[in-house]
C-alpha cells in the first residue's frame, strides 16, 4: 500500500470500492434517462441568497480554523515531512479558469454583472463536484494519522471542507443560467465510473501514471458537469426556447401541460389570454384543448 497523503486500498476494499462506485454511476445515468425536460431549481428569494452566502463564508472560516489545529497538532507530533508532489493543483487551476471563460462566452444574451458572477460561482463550484465524492472515499484513509484520537482529526479537517463543498454547489442556484438537464447526470455518472476504475486499481496517490491519468480524467469531467449546467436552452422552431412556448388559450380555463402530463398550468378564461408551459415534445407542437393536450402543427404565438 501506498502511503501518501492517504493509504490506498488493497485486497477485497478496492473491489468492493469499484462495485460501489460503479452501481452509483449506473443510479446517476439512469436518473438521467427519466429527465424528460431541463429542470430549473427554485430561485431563492434575496433573505435566502443572503444566508446561504454568510453559510458559505462561514464554513470556509470554520474549515481555516479547524484546518489551523489540525497542522499544529501534526507538528507538535513531528508528523509534518515534505510533501509529496501535487501534480494535480496545476489541472485544477487552468480547468478553473477556463470554465470560467467558457460559462462567460455561452452566456451572452445576458447583463455582465449576471454572466460575471455565473462564471465565478461556476468556476468555483467545479471543483467540489469533484472533491465531495473523493474526499468520502480517502476521508478515512487519511495519513498519518493525528493522536490522540485520529478519528476525531478527521472529523475535524473534513466536516468544514464537506459544508464548503455543499454550500459552494448550492450558490448555483443563485444563477440564472443555471437548469438540470441530462447530459450533467450523464457527466456526473461518468466521474463516479472513472472512479470505480481508479479504485480497482487501489485508489492511489497520483504519483505514477495510471492514478495520475484517472485523477486528471474524473477532475475534467467534473470541470464537463459544471459546463453542462450553462448550456444555452434549445431553441425551438420560431426561435423561442422549447420550455418557453407561448400559446394561446382558448376559453372556459384550459389546462396547458406537457405532452407527456408531466405538468400543467391553469390558462386564464379568455380567448386572447395566453399561458406559457413546456409544449414541445420532440417535432411535435401542442396547444390547450379542454383539459387534454391536442397536437397542433402551426401553433399561434402572440
């Protein structure tokens, strides 16, 4: 076994770590196949946003505290050498930046004040889509261990980084560029299936090159999964966004839903009124007709 920053698996641990990972990534992928239309998550109000950021800060203040006692415990131990070489920071750094520039370019038809922060939520939230899965894995492997009481050492370095981690991913839902669609869980899948591999293998320190290799690969597609969320919505045939579709309502209050039932919105009474709801469903185009959706091959937009 390797002893680096942490030990890596060996014996039945690395297979049963493989199967794990590997059934995790097919729940991701299948999640994705049942993802009929890109979801958007509820937009928090401005007390919402205002908390969450004061939790982020907040957790990065607790993670540089406990971080702090945790490297003064390892020295007064004398468990402090020199580090191993830490090939990946450079990925992390131009994968980072480059995001950023990315998110910018594909959001154009928004304000820059929006694209800016986006892209720096963004860029700030690719990283963790990598660290929450891995730091689970090496969490408890962790070397050397810190005494008195290892454990409580490890609960205290990555309680903070795992509350940084989940609030870093939250402030995506401050964006509005931001929606669900499949090709993230497809992503998200294919980091937790490298994974797997790199687990057969031991889950080792990226010091020789096929660790080296699979730590880059997971970490890309991490940066991949982020960029995903930005994507420019598809637009349909009049040029409208596809879940944006305006169509008239006829009148007595009709129901405006999805094709396949997924949902609906109540369309006000009035012939001139008009509702907006997901209409699309591949080249086929729907209008309200009673309560049933009716296909409709040159609908009205106003």
């Amino acid at each position: 076994m390797t002893q680096y920053a942490w030990i890596s698996y060996g014996g039945t641990a690395r297979i049963a770590l493989a199967i794990v990972l590997l059934a995790a990534a097919g729940g991701v992928a299948y999640a994705g196949t049942r993802l009929a239309l890109p979801a958007r998550a509820p937009r928090p109000g401005q007390a919402a946003a205002n908390f969450m950021l004061a939790a982020w800060a907040i957790a990065v203040t607790a993670f540089l505290a406990c971080a702090s006692a945790y490297v003064h415990q390892a020295r007064r131990d004398h468990l402090l050498h020199a580090r191993p070489p830490d090939p990946i920071t450079p990925v992390t750094f131009i994968s980072v930046g480059v995001t950023f520039i990315i998110i910018v370019l594909l959001s154009g038809s928004y304000d820059w004040p929006v694209r800016l922060a986006g892209a720096a939520i963004g860029a700030l939230a690719a990283p963790m889509i990598f660290e929450f899965p891995f730091d689970l894995i090496v969490m408890a492997r962790t070397y050397p261990p810190i005494s008195p009481d290892p454990a409580l050492y490890r609960v205290l370095f990555f309680a903070p980084l795992f509350l940084i981690e989940i609030t870093t991913v939250s402030l995506l839902t401050l964006s509005p560029m931001v929606k669900l669609p499949r090709v993230t869980f497809f992503s998200f899948a294919a980091i937790l299936a490298v994974f797997a591999v790199w687990g057969l293998s031991g889950f080792g320190y990226p010091s020789a090159p096929l660790p080296y290799a699979l730590n880059v690969a997971s970490k890309i597609l991490a940066f991949v999964t982020t960029l995903s969320l930005f994507l420019p919505q598809t637009a349909g045939p009049f040029g409208q966004a596809q879940s944006d579709l305006l169509l008239p309502a006829r009148s007595g209050g009709d129901l405006c839903g999805a094709a396949n039932g997924s949902a609906s919105w109540h369309c006000p009474a009035g012939s001139q009124r008009t509702c907006r709801c997901p209409c699309v469903s591949g080249a086929r185009l729907w209008t309200c007709h009673g309560s049933r959706p009716a296909p409709s091959a040159r609908p009205s937009i106003t």
